[in-house]
C-alpha cells in the first residue's frame, strides 16, 4: 500500500465516496442516533468535490454531527 492512501496505522485517507481515489480533505463526523451512543463518532472522509454531496446525504438522515479539515500526513 502506498503511503498517499493511508496513514502509518494503515487507515485510509482517499474520500469515502464511491469509485473516488482522490485524497482526503475533510472528515465527516457522524453517528446514527438509534444505534449508536450520542458520544460515539464515526468517520467518512472527503474530497473537496465530494464533500457537499457526503454531507447532504448524511445530514439528511440527521447523522452527521461535525466536519473538521483532514489533518494531511
């Protein structure tokens, strides 16, 4: 594995989005409330062109909780 798609304890760093390889800008913070505890955080990551479209679908199912820049390697 190269190191542009993962960090040095092997997780990913591409955009989470389908077919996308690009490299992670943003990390998506979210849970789902009936499955998860309200302190529990899960993580999809983003590209920039991909980070509306991750967060809208997300946002509409009332998961997503936070969106912070994705700290580059």
């Amino acid at each position: 594995m190269s190191d542009d798609v993962n960090t040095d304890e092997g997780l990913p760093t591409v955009c989470s989005a389908r077919g996308c390889g690009q490299p992670a800008t943003w990390s998506l913070l979210w849970n789902n409330p009936k499955i998860h505890t309200p302190d529990r955080r899960k993580t999809w990551l983003a590209c920039d062109q991909h980070k509306v479209s991750l967060s809208d679908f997300l946002g509409a199912r009332s998961f997503l909780r936070e969106v912070e820049p994705f700290p580059q390697p």
